[in-house]
C-alpha cells in the first residue's frame, strides 16, 4: 500500500512557507526534511512519523493514537508514529507537523 496521499498533501500545505523544505520517498512512505533534516512522514501503514526532541519522547507515547517508532526490533527514540485517528483534523496535524518541523530545524544543515 503506497502512503496516504491526502496526508502528504495536507503535510504539504502546513509546511508550504518553510525555507529549506524538500520531500522525499523513505522508509515506503514520504519525508519531509528541513535542511536536509526528517521532520515528519506520511507513512505507508497510515498517519504519521514524526522527529522530535529524544528527552521528549517517552512523556509524548503517553498520548493517544502515539506509539514508538521500532526500526529492526528496536525502539527509535525521539521517532513517534501517530495513528490515523490522531492526525485527522487540521488542528491535530498541525500540532505533530510544528513539532517536527521545530526540531529538525534546530539541527545542523545536512
């Protein structure tokens, strides 16, 4: 299943006025980076995959429709998957889209 090209469309319209933004097809789903940097994904299993600060991420797992990011059977921290069900609305997006977009542009120009 090829990733959700609504979402990656309504990504594209929250990160439309950032410098620096280029998208581009990861992990089955596709990325959007900030100098070079991930900030968030729509993913190919639905919803999203956001980057955000490592020291945040078990205090953000405790919200709904949030789990870890596991790559090859481990825990990524500082990688979160939000279920469809969390990005839903305009409001929801916007909310992990900032955060990812905040963090990565925190981050050395790649």
């Amino acid at each position: 299943m090829p990733y959700d090209l609504e979402l990656a469309d309504r990504i594209r319209e929250l990160v439309a006025a950032e410098r620096g933004v280029d998208e581009k097809q990861m992990f089955g789903g596709l990325a959007f980076l900030i100098n070079g940097n991930m900030a968030v994904a729509a993913t190919r299993e639905g919803g999203l995959m956001v980057r955000v600060a490592p020291g945040d991420t078990e205090k953000l797992l405790q919200r709904n429709h949030v789990a870890p990011m596991v790559m090859g059977g481990r825990q990524m921290r500082g990688w979160l998957r939000i279920g469809s069900p969390g990005v839903q609305t305009k409001r929801q997006l916007e909310v992990w889209v900032a955060r990812g977009v905040d963090y990565a542009k925190g981050l050395p120009p790649k």
